[in-house]
C-alpha cells in the first residue's frame, strides 16, 4: 500500500549497506520516464560521463554493472504500468522495460538492483533465479506504532490498539488521523470513537483513492462486493453472486 513504508526503508538500508558498493544511484520513475532515458543516465553516472551517449544499450550497461559493484534503486515502478488493467501490466511505451528487468535479473555481474513498487513485477514474480528476493512490507508492528503515537503525544487509552488495528499498523495513516486526533480532541483517541467508529481523514481517502482507481473495472466489482460481505466468502460463491468466467475471476483475485 501507498504509505506503509518502502522508500523509507530502502532509505535505511543505504545507509546500512553504502560501504559495499562502488557506486549507488537512485531513480525514481514518478514521471514515467522512457527506458532509454533511464539507461543513459545509469551509464552517464557509472563511466562518468557527462556526454549525450549515442547508444544507451543494455550491453553498455552490463559492461559497467561488471566493472564495478553498483547498487541501482528504482523507486515508483507503479507508473509505468497501465491504468484500468490487471497487476504489472507495463503501459505500452513502457514494455521494453520487462527485458531489462530480465536483463538485470538473468545475466552475471556483481551489481544490485533493488526496485521499489506498490505491484510486484511479474518478472520477479515467475523467475527461479536465486539471487532473487521479494519483501512484501506490512504494517508496522506494536512497538514502532506505539512510537508513533507517543511521538505525536496522544493519550494511550484503552482504544490505543483498535486504532492501530483500524489503520493497519500502516505509519503514514496513523500519522494523519494522530494529527486529527491531536487538532480536534485535544490527543484523546477514545473521543474519536464517540463519534465515529473508523473515520477517514481527507487525506487518507485521498490515498484510497489513488489505489482503487488504478484497478480495473472488474477488480473493482470484486471489490465493492468483498466490501460489503461481513463473512468469508469462497470463490464458487462469487462465481455465484458476480457471474464472472472461472478463469477471468482467478486472475482478478491473483492481482
């Protein structure tokens, strides 16, 4: 989810690890760059080279990933996949991107690349390399929540833990209903609940809502009718309620 956490933590993690490489360069694809673009400027960055590069192909890169120990971070992955489709579905000016994460994947050199996504890349997803790792962030667990909201001096009451369990431990989600908390009943989290039993600051259904409406249509049918079922439900029942085909149903559930 948006807010739990990535980019903080990869940041945290240079920190812990900077010493063992030779170059460290971050990137971030917020704006949907072409690859070429991206390509030229790890290559530019690695040789040191402040020239427009000719050619900026995948072999000129491995060369350098091979010379030098190089750690790559690629942040906000998410935009180059395509609105309204099924998980990692590269928009169509941005699927060369799949071979170059191949490409970075398969072949043999001593660099690292760690990319940081709300949707796992299908390329990470099928690969039997086992150099390969994929780290699904949660919420954050009792003693960092619990920081949080010391941090933020709320009164921890009685209610403290179903706040936390309300907002899934997630820390940009607590830090903005805490500041709610603080502005309008003065740090008590049991006032909150005296009038609402899971408010949703602006700002959160903001972030809400750039995650749902990402998804495609079908997702969100499944969705709105998950949302408003108070018990499990089996994948013959929504076969059932929603009359979608079999194998259509298994991949909207699987993305």
């Amino acid at each position: 989810m948006n807010g739990i956490g990535k980019t903080t933590l990869a940041l945290q993690l240079i920190k812990n690890i900077q010493n063992k490489f030779d170059y460290i360069i971050w990137q971030s694809l917020r704006d949907s760059p072409p690859l070429k673009t991206i390509q030229t400027r790890l290559i530019q960055f690695i040789s040191n080279q402040n020239s427009t590069l000719e050619t900026s192909e995948n072999s000129h890169l491995l060369e350098n990933l091979r010379k030098d120990r190089c750690l790559i971070i690629l942040d906000d992955i998410q935009t180059i996949f395509s609105s309204g489709k099924l998980a990692s579905h590269y928009s169509p000016e941005h699927k060369n991107y799949s071979q170059f994460f191949q490409f970075i994947a398969q072949l043999s050199h001593q660099s690292s690349c760690l990319t940081i996504s709300r949707e796992k890349l299908r390329e990470i997803s099928t690969a039997k390399n086992t150099s390969i790792r994929s780290l699904h962030l949660k919420g954050l667990d009792e003693e960092a929540t619990k920081k949080i909201l010391k941090d933020q001096d709320l009164q921890l009451d009685e209610q403290w833990q179903k706040l936390i369990d309300f907002y899934q431990g997630n820390p940009t989600w607590l830090n903005i209903i805490a500041t709610t908390i603080n502005d309008l009943f003065n740090g008590n989290i049991s006032e909150l609940f005296q009038y609402d039993p899971l408010f949703l600051d602006a700002d959160i259904k903001e972030l809400l809502h750039q995650q749902l409406s990402r998804l495609s249509e079908v997702e969100k049918q499944v969705i709105s009718h998950l949302a408003t079922t108070t018990q499990p439900v089996t994948i013959s029942t929504l076969l059932d309620n929603l009359k979608i085909p079999a194998s259509d149903l298994l991949n909207i559930i699987k993305s």
